[in-house]
C-alpha cells in the first residue's frame, strides 16, 4: 500500500495531545478585539479541543500523527 499524505493544512493548524485528542487555536481570535467583550478575548486564550465530532474529521486529514 502507499503512504498517506497528511493535508498540509491540517498539520499547521492541530496538534494531537497524548491521549489523542485534537487541540486547535481559538476561532473568533484573529482581529476585531475592539468590538468583542473582554470576557470574550479572555475566555478566548491559548487553545481548546475540539468536539469529538469534528476531532474525527480531522484525524483523517493527520494519519501519521
């Protein structure tokens, strides 16, 4: 069989922990501070894990990881 290719994409953007789950950066974060509340952009900080639904679609896209 051939090797998988991961998505380019994909390995910028998620990581896996050591249990396997998905940790990606917060959405909402990029620009526009000024219009969201403070206890938005602080609630907002570091990295979250995603759902267990969408963590399977993007354990397609890293076989390797």
């Amino acid at each position: 069989m051939p090797k998988l290719k991961t998505k380019s994409g994909a390995k910028k953007r998620f990581s896996l922990t050591a249990k396997g789950k998905v940790r990606a950066n917060q959405a909402n974060k990029q620009h526009g501070m000024i219009k969201r509340t403070n206890k938005q952009i602080r609630n907002q900080r570091g990295t979250t894990i995603l759902s267990p639904q969408d963590a399977r679609i993007v354990k397609k896209f890293l076989p390797y990881a």
